[in-house]
C-alpha cells in the first residue's frame, strides 16, 4: 500500500499540469487570433517599444 501513494500523487500533479496547459492553450486563442499581432508585439518589445 505504500507504494501506491507516491505513485497516486504523481499521477495527480501530472493530470493538474497536463488541465493547466490545456487551460493555457485554450485560453490563448481566443484573445490572439491573429498572429501577426503576436509578431508584432513581439517585435516591439525586443526593438525597445519601436513599432
């Protein structure tokens, strides 16, 4: 039996990142549907705020 603890918590901390990066994926596209905009953006922070 207390080989099935570890294991059950492993289990559950991989099935919580696994919903959190399906939630992160999902909640992203949505708000950027164009990824231009995303390039752009990008573009920007790394030229110092120039468009």
């Amino acid at each position: 039996m207390d080989d099935l603890i570890p294991s059950m918590f492993a289990a559950a901390v991989g099935f919580a990142f696994v919903a959190l990066m399906i939630s992160w994926v999902v909640d992203a596209k949505p708000r950027n549907p164009n990824p231009a905009d995303a390039d752009d953006v990008a573009t920007r922070i790394l030229t110092g705020g120039a468009p």
